[in-house]
C-alpha cells in the first residue's frame, strides 16, 4: 500500500487544504490495494483516531469527508487489524453520516452517506466483533426505518442499493438477529411494501432499479426462511399464523410480478429470475395457487390459468443448463429452481402437469432415435445429469419422479433403466411399481402417440431409445476365437471385483441391492418377476 510523506502527521494536525491533497493521492494510488499499511499497530491506531476526530468534527469540508471516508474503506480491508483500530466513536460517527443513528440530521450529503455505507458493509464483511458493535449502536433499527422511509425520503438510488447491501450483509452473517428485524422492527413489511413500489415502476426496469430490487429479495430471504417450513401448508392456529401466511402470500405475488417482468438488460432478466426463484422457496406450497391466476388472458393458458410464471421457470431451468453445460455457471446454481419445481410439482395438480408436458410431453417416434440423455430438450439435458457427478443428480431425479407421478415404468420410459438407477435404487425401487402413488389424481395427463406405440416393441428399455440394429458380435468367430474373447471378459470382471470397482448384487425384499457375499447365495432363487415397461401415460 502507497502512504504519501508525513500522512499520520497531516491527517492528526495538518490544514483541510494539506488533508485534501494528500487523502486524495493516498486514495488514487490505492484504490486497487489489499495490503495493510506499513505501519506499526498503535501508529494504525493513531491514524484511525485522526480520521475518525475529522469526521466528527462539522467544521470539516464535505469534500475533505468523503476522501477521508474514501480512505477509510481502503484502510478496511485490512482484516487482521481492523478489530484493533475500529473504536466506537468511529461506528457512531460513521452511522451519523450515513443516516442509520437514532437523531438523523436533515439534509445529509448523498455523496458522504454512500461511502459511510460503504466503510460499515466493510466492517460487517471484515469483523464479527464489529458486528455487534454496529447492532448494539442501534445498526437494524436505522436500517428498516430507512426502508420504511425510502419512498419519501428521495433517497439517490446507489444510497437505496448500498442501504440494502449493509442490510442483506448484516441479515446474512448475523442469522440470530432475523426473528428480531422480522418481528419487532417490522422488517417483513417494510421489504414488502418497498417492493410492491418498486413494482409499480415503469417497465423496462433500468439496471440500478433491477439490483435494488435483487438486494431487497435477498434481504428478505435472509429474515423469512425460517418462518415456515415450505414443504407444508402454514397452520394457521393463531393472529401471528395468520399474519405470517399473509406476508407469504404477498411476497408469492410480488415474485410472480418479477419473474414476469421486463428489463432493458437481458443479464439482469435472468438475475431478477434467480433471485425471485430464491425468495420463492421460502413460501409454504398453500401459496402457489397466486402463480397461477384463473382467468386471465395469457399465451400459457392451461386449464384456465395462467401459467406465464410457471413456463417463465421452465425457461430457466432451460438457460442455466445450457449455462452449465458451458461452463458459465457451477452446478450448484441450478439446485434453487430443481428444488422450487419439484415442490410445486408435488404440492400443486395443475402445476405439475403443465410440468409434465413441458419438460416430459408425449414421445414420438424422432424422440428416441438417440439416447434419452442426448439432445437440447430439456428432458434431454435433465437425463444427462442423472448419472452425472454435479452433486444435483438428487434433485433432478425428484423432479422427473414426480412429474412421472413416481411411477417406475413411466420414468424408465422417458430416462431408461440405466439412467433412473440410481433413484430406484435409494428409493427401493429397483423391481418397479410406485412411489407415493397415493399423492397423485388417477386422471391422465396424457397418452402414448401413435407414433410411440408402434415402435413399442424396439425400444431398449435400459438404455431408452431405438437402438439400430447390430450384427450379432460374434458373427465371423472361429470357436477358439469366441473362447478367447470369452476368457478375456471373465478376467476383465473379475479385475474390476477384485478392486472393489464392481460388486455383485441381489435385490432384495425391500427393492434396493444388497451385495452378494457368497455364490451359494444365488441357488434355490427363483427368476425375478421381468421388469415391464409396457405402461402408457394413461392412469
């Protein structure tokens, strides 16, 4: 780090005019800077002290505040120390400016309050004892009567966004305080209530508008997701149940208004996606009946309601697989809209069907010339991760099962044995039959095609599709060749045995596969009933 002549000496007694000058070549020369300062600790504890008496002191220039405060978030990245130099004066001065202390002054300096805000996301970053610091000073409660304020108060948007950046960060790493930003500082509704306004803006949403609008989602996921769990309707036993599904189903609209929203971006589009698909998973499933609204008009209109939510979810479950597949984005980006899909799929009939002849619609006679896990539909892309090391395999594995109505037969149909194996097997599975079969209507979501039924027969159940015919793999042998080729294999499996890369199996009772310990094992066994494949999408 670059440290201008005499900079301790000039910060603690030079003139507004010298501290000017020389804060601004510190601040150019290290705007980049990770580094700490060459300087002993009490010398660090002196400069922070000098900066801290200027700030403090209103005679001080604006212009030589927002350098010092400028200098103030370089100097902070300096973690190792920065619990050592950080006083309380400085966090109450630091809050004054920014507008979060309890006697907020009129007419505070946007320019100065944005790199306050700036310096205390940086202690927050940095310091769990700065935390605390900040939270006993009174930190949560500027911050949500800030927001509550933000519509009347024409704050700047970069202030607004850098507001909702201390929040997000402080919600983030200071989980224990959520219950009391949600239940006593009202944090919930005032969230909410920003972002019914921002709704109402004039579409397309510009880019600051759009990152205002992810840092309020994010803030709000922090403070909400352990209100209620979300595989099961809220009970509403009591006032707070009551109030607490109403916040969920707020929020369920003011998602479905993002998710459907346009932006000047097509970046950003996909960022306000993630974030609402994000804040969507928090909500109990007695609220997905408001993404699909009766009666409107819509180009997805099925059954008559709205799915334009739904399909804009499938579309990008659609884009983040072409993402991973490109390496632009690690698999763990897609778990969010995996898992919100499958909770809806199994909590909501409408949902999953129109799911279901989305990404698993009828197959035809060109859907099985290839393997199922070749191709860019979706349901090819979702076969590939089946067997695939992404650490999602689970999460796609549900979702087909379930738009499957955890049918066995009609998930080998549309992945093949091979690639279903897996989740048969955990689920004890691997003979066949049903899931939870009793969670589903005995309704039809579709039929077979024609086009599929004739090709019925040549279908390779194990690995799905249409394979071509082959000359027999012997044809042309001698004996001595077929027993050469013979011998070669049986040394091959028992090299892979002996490794412990392959293992023989029964399946058991239960319909999961045991090991086998011993070849006695396999006597006085009876033929397995045949796995059948022969189901139609009729129930």
């Amino acid at each position: 780090m670059y440290l201008p002549n005499n900079f301790l000496s000039i910060i603690s007694a030079g003139s507004s005019e010298e501290c000017s000058r020389l804060v601004q070549d510190f601040n150019a020369k290290n705007k980049d800077a990770k580094d700490s300062p060459g300087f002993e600790l009490e010398e660090k504890k002196r400069l922070w002290n000098a900066i801290s008496g200027r700030l403090a002191d209103p005679d001080t220039p604006h212009d030589v505040k927002c350098g010092l405060l400028e200098a103030l978030r370089i100097l902070s990245r300096d973690k190792a120390s920065i619990e050592n130099v950080v006083e309380e004066e400085l966090v109450i001065t630091l809050m004054k400016i920014a507008g979060l202390s309890a006697s907020v002054e009129e007419n505070l300096a946007p320019s100065e309050m944005l790199e306050s805000l700036k310096v205390i996301f940086n202690f927050i970053y940095q310091s769990s004892a700065l935390q605390l610091m900040l939270i006993n000073n009174g930190l949560l409660e500027g911050l949500t009567n800030r927001i509550r304020d933000f519509k009347s108060s024409n704050l700047p948007p970069n202030c607004q966004y850098f507001t909702l950046r201390v929040f997000f960060m402080i919600t983030a790493l200071c989980q224990g305080k959520a219950p009391k930003v949600r239940d006593e500082l009202n944090g919930v509704g005032s969230l909410n209530d920003f972002l019914e306004d921002l709704a109402s803006n004039t579409e397309p949403y510009d880019d600051i508008t759009v990152d205002i609008i992810t840092e309020s989602m994010k803030a709000l996921y922090n403070i909400i997701h352990d209100v209620a769990p979300a595989k099961k309707p809220t009970d509403k036993n009591s006032a707070s149940d009551e109030e607490n599904l109403n916040y969920l189903i707020k929020i369920t609209q003011l998602v479905r208004k993002f998710l459907l929203c346009t932006t000047v971006t097509e970046d950003k589009k996909y960022e306000i996606h993630s974030h609402s698909i994000d804040l969507l998973n928090t909500v109990t499933t007695d609220c997905y009946d408001e993404l699909i609204p009766l009666g409107c008009d819509s180009s997805y209109q099925f059954e008559d309601h709205d799915m334009s939510c739904i399909e804009v979810m499938a579309n990008f479950l659609q884009y983040r697989l072409e993402c991973m597949e490109n390496s632009r984005a690690p698999a763990h980006s897609i778990s969010p809209v995996l898992a919100i899909l499958y909770r809806m799929a199994g909590n909501n009939r409408l949902i999953r069907k129109y799911l279901k002849k989305r990404i698993l619609p009828p197959l035809t006679k060109t859907d099985l010339v290839e393997r199922p896990e070749i191709g860019t539909t979706l349901r090819n892309r979702m076969c590939a991760l089946l067997t695939s090391p992404s650490g999602i395999t689970e999460f796609v594995a549900n979702l087909l099962f379930v738009l499957c109505k955890e049918s066995v037969n009609r998930m080998v149909k549309y992945t093949g044995y091979g690639n279903a194996a897996g989740l048969l097997a955990s689920r004890g599975l691997m003979l066949g039959g049903r899931g939870n079969s009793d969670d589903y209507s005995s309704t039809s979501d579709d039929s077979d095609t024609e086009e599929y039924k004739e090709v019925r027969h040549l279908i390779n159940d194990v690995e799905g599709w249409l394979q071509p015919e082959r000359p027999p793999p012997c044809e042309g042998m001698t004996d001595e060749q077929k027993e050469y080729e013979a011998m070669k294999l049986v040394q091959a499996i028992d090299q892979l045995q002996r490794r412990n890369i392959i293992q023989p199996c029964l399946i058991s009772g239960d319909g999961k596969p045991v090991p086998i310990e011993h070849i006695l094992q396999l006597q006085g066994r009876g033929p397995q009933q045949a796995f059948n494949n022969h189901d139609s999408d009729s129930d």
